[in-house]
C-alpha cells in the first residue's frame, strides 16, 4: 500500500514537472498560436514563425537576414532570439502580445519595434 502511494505521489510530481516545462517552450501558445508571416510597422522584411523557430526575408531582395527560435512564455509574453546573417551579431528581444495578431518587442538594445500577423 505504502509502495502505490510513493509511485502515486512520484508519478503526480514529474506530471507536473513536465506540464511546467511544457508550457514553457510551446510556440504555439497564445490565441491561436505564433506560427504564420508577421510584418514590422517599419516594413523591409517578413518574419515567418513555424514550430519554435523564425527567419526573416528581405522584402526586396528575398534574401534571408535573421533566423532564430521563439518561446512563448505566455499567452501574452514571447520571447526571441536570433542571429543576423548580415553581420553576424546575436540579438534577443522580449515581446508582449496584447492581441493575437499584434507582437510589441524591445530588443537587447533597447530598440521597439511591432510585429503584426499578415493576412492569410
């Protein structure tokens, strides 16, 4: 009896251990999740979002400028961080998302900038 409640209460802890984690790193948290083509207000380039990771195309030229990985925090919170092809810097960004077409970002820099789904 002693031994099913042990395997019980073992059982319930990495459930929820693995339900914490899970949350975490699920890029498509967040009304209806990230994946998808999002703009900048700025224009230049469309970000592509697909299963954790994202790139970035020239709108010009097609060329790729960025890539990197996304993890939703949240359903409001999402996290960023990528690599420029261009010059070779790592950058992050923290990312609030007050609707599910809208990202509001601020790069490790301090630079904003939004994000906006694109119309299917």
């Amino acid at each position: 009896m002693t031994r099913r409640i042990v395997h019980g209460a073992l059982a319930a802890a990495v459930l929820t251990l693995a339900a914490c984690q899970t949350a975490k790193i699920n890029p498509t948290a967040g009304g209806g999740g990230l994946a998808g083509d999002w703009t900048p207000d700025s224009g230049g380039y469309t970000a592509t979002f697909r299963n954790g990771v994202f790139q970035t195309v020239a709108s010009d030229t097609g060329n790729v400028i960025s890539q990197g990985s996304y993890i939703a925090q949240s359903a409001e919170q999402v996290d960023l961080s990528w690599t420029s092809n261009i010059t070779g810097q790592p950058n992050s960004a923290k990312c609030n998302r007050p609707s599910p077409e809208v990202l509001n970002c601020t790069d490790a820099g301090g630079r904003s900038f939004t994000l906006r789904r694109r119309a299917a």
